[in-house]
C-alpha cells in the first residue's frame, strides 16, 4: 500500500486553486479536495483500475477543523468510479484560522468485502510434472506473519511457471537479477500478481530476469505459461514461492491456506518434503510415478551385465527423495560382500549390514533408502567389505 503524507495551513485569505491533488503518484488512483464557499474542504477520489481499489484517508491532525465522518476514511472504488465523496472537513469555529494534517494510502483489492472461496488451485506447473514442495505453511525461513501459508516448490531457473486460476494480471516485476539469503535481497524478486473473481490474489515469486510472458491488464486461464521461475529476492536457491492473498484494511497482503488439486482431482494439502504432479484441466494424462511407493521387492531378480573392468562399483539411481543402490561387479570372479550404512533421518529397505553375493561381470540391487521425515534434512553413507571367490 502507498502512503502518501499531505499539510496543509489555511487562512482566512482567498485560496486561488479550485482543487489540489493528494495522489499524484498514482497512476490509477486520482485523490483530492476543493475548498468549499462555506469555508473547509470536500475530499474526493477517481478509480481508473480495472480492479477495485481501496483507500484510507485519515487526519492526523485537526487544528480548528471537524471532520464528517469517522477517521480515517476507509473506503472502496470500483473500477471507473468518478468523484466519490470520501471526506468533508469544516471549520470549528468561524473566522479563525485552521489546518490539517492528512495521512493517505491506497492499495489494489476490497478488504472490506472480500470472501476467499473453496476453490481448488492446480499446481503452478506444467501438466504432468512434479516438483517437491521445500517449504510449506508456517516455514520457519521465510513463511511467517504475512506470507504464513505461502508454498515453495523447489526447481530449476528457468522452469516454465502455470496460472493456478483463471484471473487477471495486476502487477509484474522482471528487471532484477539479484538473490541471496540475507534479508537485504528482500525487495529485489520478481514476481506477478493476479487478481482472481473472489478478490483474493496469487503471488508468483522469484522469477527469473525478464522471466514474465504477461503484462498487466492481461487474462489468464488455469494451467497457462506465464513466466519463468528464477532465484531473485530473499532466496536461498532456485525455486517458485506461491501464496494466495487477500487484501487488509492496513494495506498489506495476508496469505491464506488453500487447497491444491490432486492429479485426480481430489483436495491435496499441502506437505513439505512431498512431491506434487500438476494435473490440468485439459491437460493429457500421464503416468503417476512416486519414489515413496518404490518397494525393495520391485527389484527383487534384477540382474544385468556389464563390462569387465576388475573393479567394484556402486550406482544410485535417484527417484524423488528415494535412492535405489545398485553394485557393478566388473571382475570375472564371484565377489561376497557386506554393505553397511549410516543412516541420518533415512532408512534402507533391508536390515543394514546388507550381505551381498555379486555374480562375474554383473550388476545387482542393493536395497532402497529413504527419508523417515521428508520435511527435514536427511543423509547416508554407505561402505562394503568383500572377496573375490578363486
């Protein structure tokens, strides 16, 4: 929300203006006054959005004057709203001098109205990927206060970036091309915004430079490529902060929680560490495949041949957060073996140490490893003991 400050003294000589302008830095919002015969002021406002706006305008100071109505005046434009009547100031007392002090801020949306309905947003990727979700509700990061229910989803610059609702675009950023994890990088993410029929809006961050296909006053559908996602602003690695928002009467944005749509259509909420496939509405179908659900017993039999290299040597193969282990033995000889782990937060699917019979010139499962919580860090290692059978 912009604040504007306005003081302003009067006398009891003649002012030669018919009225003065409060907002002169907006481009949409037109706030203003016009000295009345009577002595005191008229204050009106102009909406030339396309959205509704809101303003607050309010005197912090009142020498000799009274105002018309509570203060501050809190107020919603709708779009094309021409000279709406939003204050009256008048003199207390008569033939005596009087002044004010105003205190102005206006901002996009309808806090006073707004209602956020159950709509169920898709995920704000391209149909049939899956990305992981690295911080969700109440992240102690950088998901506090008004970004309490924003989502992070972790993924690659440049990654094409989908309108989760259908809406219009009403503010883009896309000239930074500076990150970090200090607080300082803060004001520098590119973002969109978009404005959707509830009144609530969406919040698409830390795009890449130049990373916005939109411009404002354009219309999105759910599942169109808007941007790019980046690593500007207050941001420890690359990846998209998603957060749907309402407007408050204070001028700021307050993230709400939401529901995301399952690749079924069925009500997903939200949990770190999971990975999440987007389904569109029109979007083809596609294989749903999750490392969580890979099973030691998928394996069971694998065997393959390699070349002989008279080395032994591991392979991981990773699927999500879950690590398939395979060992190449490169002898010609039978090779016995024991492979024993050190887990961090993570399990292996048989019983570590893991006895292992390799045949000649072949390459044999291991055993899987997975994360107990995958919302937080986890690590292993891993180390083998063998002979080689003569």
């Amino acid at each position: 929300m912009k604040y504007i400050y306005f003081i302003i003294l009067v006398f009891l000589a003649n002012l030669l203006f018919s009225y003065e302008y409060l907002s002169e830095d907006s481009d949409f919002i037109d706030v203003y006054f016009e000295k009345m015969e009577s002595g005191g002021y008229s204050f009106y406002a102009d909406n030339r959005h396309f959205i509704p706006q809101f303003i607050s305008l309010g005197f912090t100071t009142l020498n000799n004057m009274v105002m018309d109505r509570e203060n501050p005046s809190r107020i919603t434009l709708q779009p094309g709203d021409e000279k709406v009547l939003i204050a009256v100031l008048k003199p207390n007392i008569e033939n005596r001098s009087y002044s004010f002090r105003s205190r102005l801020s206006f901002t996009n949306g309808d806090p006073l109205t707004v209602v956020p309905d159950d709509y169920l947003y898709i995920l704000p990727f391209e149909n049939g990927k899956k990305y992981k979700l690295d911080q969700g509700f109440g992240g102690k990061f950088s998901h506090q206060k008004e970004n309490f229910y924003a989502l992070d989803f972790s993924m690659d610059i440049g990654t094409a970036v989908c309108a989760a609702r259908e809406g219009i675009v009403v503010e883009v950023k896309e000239d930074s091309n500076r990150g970090g994890a200090s607080a300082s990088y803060a004001n520098y993410g590119n973002y969109i915004v978009v404005y959707h029929s509830d009144g609530t809006f969406a919040s698409y961050v830390h795009l890449k430079l130049n990373g916005s296909l939109v411009n404002v006053g354009d219309k999105v559908t759910p599942g169109e490529v808007i941007g790019y996602s980046g690593n500007t602003g207050l941001s420890t690695g690359p990846h998209l902060h998603f957060s749907v928002n309402i407007p408050t009467i204070e001028g700021s944005r307050q993230s709400i929680p939401i529901k995301l749509k399952g690749v079924n259509g069925e009500s997903v909420d939200p949990e770190v560490g999971e990975y999440y496939y987007s389904k569109h509405p029109d979007g083809e179908n596609f294989e749903v495949y999750y490392g969580k659900d890979i099973t030691d017993g998928d394996y069971e039999g694998y065997l393959e041949p390699v070349d002989e290299t008279n080395t032994l040597k591991f392979r991981d193969e990773s699927v999500d957060s879950t690590t398939v282990i395979y060992c190449r033995n490169g002898f010609d000889k039978t090779v016995n073996g024991k492979v024993s782990f050190s887990l961090s937060n993570s399990r292996t699917g048989k019983k570590s140490p893991i006895e292992i019979e390799l045949p000649p010139l072949s390459e044999v499962f291991i055993t899987t490893v997975k994360p107990i919580n995958p919302g937080k860090p986890f690590q292993f290692s891993y180390t083998i003991s063998y002979s080689i059978q003569e």
